[in-house]
C-alpha cells in the first residue's frame, strides 16, 4: 500500500511561503520513502515482541505475520483497551512533547474555552519547539490548547501551565505555579493507572536546565492518548491539522498566529485523527498516533524511533497490521440451511445443531442461533476459535424460536462470545397412539442396548483464523 503525504491548499494559504517549501520537501522525501519501499521489507520485528500477551516466539508466528517496526518502545491498544503489540511497552523512558498529552487533560479538567491564558517573560522564552507566542499576549484556553498541540508549543505549556497552576496553587506565580500544575499531572497520571510515569514539567525538555528523571512507557502513553480522545475538545483540536489562531498582544493589538501541524499523518493516512509528536535526544523520535476506521479508534505508540519520518512510518504499520488482524467472525457458519418464519417474516437461516427431541425415538429439531447474522470482532493472531454446545432436555410441542440450547465460542480458553440455541421449525410432541408406540419400541430397545432417543449435533463450523505456517 503507498502511502504518502501532500499540503493540502487550505494549509498552503495560511502557512508562509518559507515554512510552506520546506513542510514540501520533507513530505516529498516522506512519500518518496514510504512508496519506495517494498512490502516485503521488513524494518525489525523481534522474537520477543509481545502480541496479545504472548511473544513472537512462542506464538510461532512469521515474520510476515508481524509488525515491522524501528522505534525501541511501542504499544499497540484499541478503543477498549486491549493491547495488541507491545516492544518494551512497560520500560521507562523520556516521551519529549508527548508530555503534552497530560497537560491538555489536566487543563481541560479546570479551564472553560473561553476562560483566558496569558503568556508571562517566562513562558515565552521556553524555547525549543514553539507556538511563536510573545511575552503579554493573551488568547482564549480553546486557542491556547491549538497552540500547545498542533505546533507542540512550549510556550503554550507553560503559559497553560502557570495560569491553571495559579488556581491550583492558592495564586502562586512562575515557576510555582507550573510545579503546583505539575503535581496535578502526576496525580492524575496515578489516578488513571500510570505505573511508570513521572512529570517534571509541562513541555516534555528533558535536557539541561530541564534534566530530570521524568519518564513513561509506551503502555501508560497508550493510556493517556486513549483517555485525552474520548474528550470532544482535546480530539477536534489534534484532528484538525493546521490551523491559525487569534491572540491579543500586550499593547492591545490583534495578530493571527499560523500554526503548522507536526503530525504528518492528518489526511494523508486511512482514518488519521491524531495525536502527539515528541522529540529529544533522550526520546528520540517519537510519537503516540491514533487512526479511527468503521467506528473504531486504536492507538499505536512509537517512543525511540531513528528518524522523524520513520516514527510516522512505525505508527502506520502499527495501526495497518492491528486493523487488518481485527476481523469480523460470524458466529453462524453452517452449510446447512432451513426456511424459518418468525413474526410473520420467512428468512432462509444456517441450521447450527440437529437438537434431539426427547419424546421421539429418532427426531431432531433444526436449531440456529438466537440472531443467525451476529458476528464477532476478533484478533485472528491470537488464536482460532473454538466451540462447545449444550442442550436442553427438549419434549413437548416445539415452536420456531424457542430455546433449545447453548453455544460457546472460544479464543485461547477465553469465552468470546455465547449464544442461544433455538428452533427453526415447529416439531409437534407425539400424541397419545403414537406415544405408546414409542414406550413400547423402547421398552424392547433398551433389552437390546439400542439408543432410545436420536442424538444431538452440532453442525455449526469454525473455520481456521490463523495458520502459523505463513498467514491467515
């Protein structure tokens, strides 16, 4: 699959013309990359990389079957949580601005949209990577949130992180009121379950005058960008790509800020939606990117990757193996088939079991599933799905949709789905001549060790999801 990145016009009207050449060039050099590349070419995948709790090695799957990836940490999680890849997910280590990330969740706990931000001397020479925001100027929280995530500003950072520390830390001022900001980032981060997280500022510099020990992992990182999507003002923000902002200067003057995205994935990537960029020397090249298909968010988390252009090609094959191995198992798979009328409906439905009526000698009750078209989502990497029914003791008059049973579906031993057995057909119960005909043949079974009632079937399939050897 090619896969490349292009400015859109909207974007080359609000970014100056400088700025405008070089995002060119290096998008040209990204889809020159990215295209050029064989698919079969594989960046590293690693014995000991985990899928679905399990290594590469002891899954025995290909290399074929397997993310092909740079970075030195990632995770892989989806919308529910659950982790699909990990490479040293629980190792820590410097995540740079995707520190970012738990400063727009922490402000967005205590700031309105429209409540004010204003930039002191100190937010403003931060330095580093930039929102171009001046010492005096004031904007809205809604644009100051753009400002620290579309263009990674430092300097937004702080300026968020001083004003909500201001309340947080009874009017502390400067450097207190970001470190009372701060305290409020690592609490939140242990409330929603960070294990190997610490914040020392609000920007992610990890060097000099900021070196520390502040680090993640990859899985807390897949945490954080899981929680900040659900939040409507934090996802439109890092979905939007770039955009402009309107600021008041000190001398109270208007200008417009030109933020330029970092995330080169925006529109240029199958369901692209965010989040984070980071870089130091310390992190790497990093980023924790999200995609949404058919209704569906996941996560991939690159931290340590070996070139700006590489995080983003990690990412996508991260999140392209994680959405092409989900896949939709019906439940019902049968080759048999019935004609079944229910609610005055005629449907033709896959017959499941062939379920014994215990009043008749030789009679079975065609039986399909309570919804014969529910289907499941599965990981096929983790296993194929196995299957076990249990039935009812089945006697009287039977109508179309009464419970006859149980189906169980399983991936691993775990239950992943359950569901009624039901009939597909009237069967009447035997009446009064035919049912002492039925004692009596019975009667004279049983002398000769001959089965009394027909046995139940399960006729219902599994077909294979993964096969070790090369594929699925």
């Amino acid at each position: 699959m090619k896969r490349y990145i292009k400015l859109t016009d909207s974007i080359r009207t609000k970014l100056p013309s400088r700025l405008i050449k070089g995002l060119a060039a290096f998008a040209l050099a990204f889809s020159l990359i990215l295209s050029a590349a064989p698919e079969t070419a594989y960046a590293d995948v690693r014995k000991a990389d985990i899928i679905m709790g399990s290594s590469v090695d002891a899954r025995g799957l290909s290399v074929a079957q397997c993310p092909s990836i740079e970075a030195q940490y990632a995770a892989v999680m989806g919308q529910d949580g659950t982790v699909y890849f990990e490479r040293s997910s629980g190792t820590p280590t410097q995540i740079a601005s995707i520190t970012k990330i738990m400063t727009a969740l922490v402000a967005l706990d205590h700031m309105k949209m429209d409540d004010t931000v204003t930039v002191s001397a100190r937010a403003a020479a931060v330095g580093e990577s930039s929102a171009s925001l001046r010492e005096g100027d004031t904007l809205t929280f809604e644009n100051a949130l753009k400002a620290l995530l579309i263009p990674s500003g430092n300097d937004a950072a702080v300026a968020i992180a001083e004003t909500v520390g201001a309340k947080l830390g009874n009017g502390a001022t400067g450097a207190a009121a970001e470190s009372a900001f701060v305290d409020a980032m690592n609490k939140k981060g242990a409330d929603i379950g960070l294990t190997e997280t610490v914040f020392r500022n609000s920007h992610g510099l990890d060097d000099e005058e900021f070196a520390g020990d502040q680090h993640s992992s990859a899985l807390d990182v897949a945490k954080m960008a899981k929680l900040a999507m659900q939040d409507s003002a934090f996802r439109t923000t890092v979905s939007a790509g770039s955009s402009s902002i309107p600021v008041t200067h000190a001398d109270k003057t208007k200008g417009t800020i030109e933020l330029a995205t970092t995330d080169l994935m925006i529109g240029n990537f199958n369901g692209a939606c965010g989040i984070k960029t980071g870089y130091t020397n310390l992190a790497g090249y990093s980023f924790a990117g999200a995609a949404n298909r058919d209704g569906k968010d996941m996560y991939a988390i690159v931290i340590h990757s070996n070139s700006e252009i590489q995080r983003f090609t990690d990412a996508q094959e991260l999140l392209d193996w994680a959405f092409e191995h989900n896949v939709t198992y019906p439940l019902a798979q049968s080759n048999q088939t019935a004609s079944m009328t229910k609610d005055g409906k005629t449907s033709t439905v896959p017959v499941v079991a062939l379920v014994s009526h215990s009043d008749w000698i030789n009679k079975q009750v065609k039986a399909t599933l309570s919804d014969p078209t529910a289907a499941i989502e599965v990981f096929d990497l983790n296993g194929n799905i196995s299957q076990s029914a249990e039935y009812e003791k089945v006697s009287g008059d039977i109508k179309v949709g009464d419970k006859l049973g149980t189906i169980t579906f399983k991936q691993r031993n775990n239950e992943v789905a359950k569901a009624d057995i039901v009939a597909c057909e009237d069967v009447k119960a035997p009446d009064l001549f035919e049912g002492i005909g039925i004692w009596w043949d019975r009667l004279f079974r049983g002398f000769n060790n001959q089965p009394t009632e027909a046995e139940s079937v399960l006729l219902n399939e599994t077909p294979r999801l993964h096969d070790k050897a090369g594929g699925s």
